[in-house]
C-alpha cells in the first residue's frame, strides 16, 4: 500500500551495510552448489560483494530489522532471491532483481508468479539470466502506474468495506 518514498521514510542503514556496490542474495529455502557458483559468477562479472541476508552464517547482516532490510534492497545492484517479500520489494524500491523457485520448505511461488504477471515482469526468473546480456538493466517505467492502480483498487475496497470515505 505504501509507495517507495513512504518506506524510505523508515528505512534505515544498518552498521555493517557495505560502501561498495553489492548484490544481495536473499533466500530461504536451500541453495544447491549450481546456484551458489551463478551467484559468484553474477557478483564477479559486476563487481559486487555479496551480502546474504537471511544466512544464519551471516551474523553481520541476518541481525538487519525491517527498516534495515528496505535499506539494504534499496542501495543493492540487484536482488537474488526465493522471496515474495525481496520480489516485491525489489519492484517497489525499483532495484533489478531475479527471482528463483524456492528449494525445499513450503513454496509460494505461485503469488511470485501472479507478482511479476502483475507488474509486467517477464524474463526476471532464475532461467532467464544470460550473463552474456547485461542482467541489471532493468526498465521500472511501466510499474508505478499499475501500483498506482492496485493501490487505488485497494484503497476502494477497504473504504467500502469500512464504509469511510476516503481522503
């Protein structure tokens, strides 16, 4: 419901944020050696360190707080990630992203599916990276619009709901 502006307004950095460019490798479900080695090649190819936030290994970067996590999101290169919440944000926070089923655990990457359907997002999946193309040019200019719209949608409904008239 809320725009990019309206979370950077309580984002915050978190002390152990890199000052280099960086890609952040989100995921909660396992990540078997292939993925492990796409990962390196992407961080190789575009310079970036890897942050893993969720990686219990990762001390320095699993202790970030929701306001730390729009932060870290927000200042990435890109966005690797199993997560509808890293997909979503990714989008709002208009940073290039790609998206991989989830491995092991409970999947929910049918509402990942209906996200990127929803947002025009088609060609950011896990089997769309072609390191011979240049995989952080993204184009956000359609999105703000349709957001735009499915906040309006939403809005409408609650204030029916509700029955309060809207502001």
């Amino acid at each position: 419901m809320l725009n990019k502006e309206e979370w950077l307004k309580i984002a915050k950095e978190h002390k152990n944020k890199p000052r280099s460019k960086y890609l952040i490798s989100y995921f909660w479900g396992k990540i078997p050696k292939e993925r492990k080695t796409l990962i390196k090649q992407i961080a190789k190819k575009y310079n970036l360190e890897i942050v893993s936030i969720a990686d219990l290994k990762d001390k320095k970067t699993y202790t970030a707080d929701p306001s730390e996590f729009i932060d870290y999101i927000n200042s990435a290169s890109l966005v690797l990630t199993d997560s509808y919440h890293g997909t979503i944000f990714s989008i709002l926070m208009e940073t290039p992203f790609f998206v991989f089923e989830r491995i092991g655990g409970h999947s929910m990457y049918s509402r990942i599916e209906t996200l990127l359907e929803l947002t025009e997002f088609f060609g950011r999946e896990e089997k769309d990276i072609d390191l011979n193309k240049d995989i952080l040019n993204i184009d956000f200019s359609h999105v703000k619009g349709i957001l735009e719209k499915e906040r309006k949608k939403s809005f409408d409904f609650l204030s029916e709901a509700m029955k309060v008239n809207r502001k």
